[in-house]
C-alpha cells in the first residue's frame, strides 16, 4: 500500500549496505581482541599475585577511564565528524598494545606496568564507545536502522564474552604475550576498515551557546527526564554492577573454587560467549524495536538465578550450563537496553547519550569489580556475587514495572517513523 513503511528485511537488510558491512568485518574481531586482552590481564594478575583484590583492582584501572572520559567522548562524537574520530582512536589503541605486546616479549611486564597499561588502553576504549555506537545511523537507511542498531549492540556486549573466550584459548596452547600481539594486529585490521568505509561528510552543528560542561550535562538531563532512556539506564546500571564482576574474577573462580587451569577458564569463558552469541544473533535478526523492554526484564531475572546456581555448585559442568545462561542475558541487557536508547534518542543527543550509556554499564562494572574484589577477600569469592544475585531480584522487580510504559511510547515512536 502506498505510504506503508519500508518493511526491516533483518540482518540481510543490514548487510546489504557496503558501510555497514566493512565496519563489522572491522569492528566485531577488533571488540573480540579487546575483551580477549582484559582475560589475559587478569590471568597475569592472578599469576602475579593469586589476589582478588589485586584482580578487581585491574578490572577498576581498565573501566574506571569510561567514567572519567566518556562525558568529553560523547560531547565530541556530537560535535565533530565521527568518522575521522573513530579513525584517530583507533591508531592510537594499535599504538598503545603494541607497545603492551613487546613489553611483555622483552619480559619487562610486572604487576605496577601492567596496572599502567590496563588504564591507558582503558582511557582509549573510553573515548571510542560512544563514537562508535553512533555511527550506525551513517551506516544505513532508517528502515534496516533496528536491526543494524541490534547488531552494533550485539557486537560491543557479546565480544566482552566471546573475546575472553578467545583469549582463554589462546591462553591455553600459547601464552599472554601472544594474546597482546594478536590484539595489536586486530586494531590495525579495525583501523584498515575504518579507511574503507565511506559516509557522507557529517553537516556541521550550529553552537549551542554552551560550554563543553553545559552541553555535557544538558545531554545528561535529557537522558534522566526521558520516560524511556531514564529506566533504561538505571536497569543497565542495576544489572551491570551486580553481575559483571563475575567474569572479572572468573580466573579465580576457575583456579581456586574449580581446580581448574587455563583450560577450564577457557570452557567457562567460551560457554559465556556462545550464550552471548545465540542472544545477539537472534535479538539482531528479529529487526524491531517493540517488545525489547519484556526481553530485558526476563534476562534481568535470569541474571539473578544464574549467580546464585553458579556460587553454590561445586559441580564444573554445572558451572559451564550456567555460563551459557549468563551470556544470554548479559548479551541481551546490554543489547535490548541500547537499541531502546537508540530508538528514541535525538541525534543530536545521540553521542552523549550513548557514552552515559558506555559510562553506566562498563562504570558500574568497574566499580563493582572493585567492591566484590575487596569482599572477596573477606568472604571468599562466592558469597558475595550469591548475594549480588539475590539483590538483582530488586532490579527485575523494577524492570517489569516499567516494560509496558516503555513499550508504550516505543509503539509511538514507531508510528511515527
């Protein structure tokens, strides 16, 4: 009929656009890279010093940088072209875990460098998230937005499982050296993509007669008065900060609660990431926006009863069935939560947005990675994420009361495109 919307034809609508392709051949093994490196930090760390603090430690040195650069982020990707930004970053994170990498060849690399180079590389990924979850809006027309949307949340939340993954596998066969080289040679790949791509040049944005703080926190009361953005995000911050640590101190749960070395670390982080890679995949090629508000309050549930199962089994292949779990809804979280946000939000707006967004779920993991690395020197490692697990049941409480109001508006927002 004339003047019906262009039907999403899913991922193979996304696919179809040259832009869109280049960027996720480039981006997706780059984000793997990236969380595969965190995993052989922390395996390191817990070499070095069999600490969970020490481990929560480097967890808060790596994310911490979001909290403290992802305001100035987001305020440059909506001020400048996001393109070339991205493009600048990325040539500096080769930089940087190349000179990670021959560090640790040259065997220079102890506990203190190794603390150095968790929070520069974190400063890097800090400035780049909000610009890269920007970018999909240039990437493809508005009718193939959901499900290209989806797939860049897909991406940045389920390479934080598959990448260790990754990284425990080459752990097992080789060593963390290679895993730093191997990391250095995905952000080159990343950075050859980014030159292939081709958008139109960004229309430059009148001033909006602020300062750099100002436009900050307009940006960030707009996101706290929006009655989709503002329960989004404080379901992202509730369910990140209680479950996240856990993969921050998988290696001392593989080592010390399950006997098991590298390779059990890789089976846990491995079962994470095919979890996380059936949720994104489907969450992606379902191509809407409607009804992503009832998904991540079930995940939020299933989030709670994972943490509890998995810190009161003693059995490793329960571990693992678990694990599995705990990729689904982590990779649906993060992915609904975002393309929520996306679908509402003004584009002027967008990269400001979108690195609070960066700053509650990577921020609220970094502190939480803190407090349960410091409690679990006190109460061993299980109890406390038992007890995160239990309180997480408040966060799906909250989420259920708020999906149909969400659900609500969304239907609105789409009427209207």
């Amino acid at each position: 009929m004339t003047g019906d919307k262009p039907k999403s034809r899913g991922l193979v609508g996304a696919f179809s656009h040259r832009n869109f392709a280049i960027f996720v051949a480039g981006n997706f093994p780059s984000q793997c890279g990236v969380w595969a490196q965190r995993l052989a930090i922390g395996w390191l760390t817990w070499e070095l010093t069999e600490s969970g603090w020490w481990l929560g430690l480097m967890g808060f040195a790596d994310l911490v940088p979001v909290v403290l650069l992802s305001p100035v982020a987001g305020y440059m990707a909506d001020r400048f072209e996001r393109i070339k930004l991205a493009r600048i970053i990325q040539f500096m994170n080769a930089t940087v875990t190349a000179l990670l990498a021959i560090t640790a060849f040259a065997g220079w690399l102890n506990i203190e460098l190794l603390l150095l180079f968790a929070f520069i590389t974190g400063m890097d990924h800090a400035m780049f998230q909000p610009i890269r979850s920007s970018l999909p809006p240039e990437l493809v027309p508005r009718e193939d937005l959901p499900a290209a949307i989806a797939f860049g949340g897909f991406t940045w939340n389920s390479a934080r499982l598959i990448g260790p993954a990754i990284g425990a596998v080459i752990l097992h066969y080789f060593d963390v050296n290679t895993v730093f080289l191997v990391n250095t040679f995905l952000y080159l790949w990343f950075f050859a993509a980014l030159w292939m791509v081709r958008v139109p040049p960004t229309p430059k944005r009148p001033p909006s007669g602020l300062s750099i703080l100002g436009d900050i926190i307009a940006g960030y009361r707009y996101a706290a008065s929006h009655p989709v953005i503002g329960p989004a995000l404080v379901i992202l911050f509730g369910s990140s900060f209680l479950t996240r640590p856990l993969v921050e101190l998988m290696p001392g749960f593989s080592s010390g609660v399950f006997g098991q070395g590298p390779g059990g670390l890789a089976i846990l982080t491995s079962a994470m990431g095919v979890g996380a890679v059936m949720a994104g995949i489907t969450i992606a090629q379902r191509g809407r926006f409607e009804g992503l508000a009832k998904i991540t309050a079930y995940a939020v549930l299933v989030g709670a009863i994972v943490l509890v199962v998995f810190t009161n089994t003693t059995h490793f292949e329960v571990a693992v069935a678990c694990m599995v779990f705990f990729g689904i809804q982590y990779s649906l979280v993060g992915t609904c939560i975002q393309s929520l946000i996306q679908a509402v939000a003004e584009d002027t707006m967008r990269g400001r947005v979108l690195a609070l967004y960066g700053l509650i779920w990577i921020g609220s993991a970094a502190i939480g990675s803190l407090v349960m690395g410091a409690l679990s020197e006190v109460f061993g490692l299980s109890k406390p994420i038992a007890v995160s697990g239990m309180v997480c049941l408040v966060v799906f409480v909250f989420a259920w009361r708020v999906k149909e109001p969400i659900e609500a508006i969304i239907a609105k927002q789409q009427d209207r495109d």
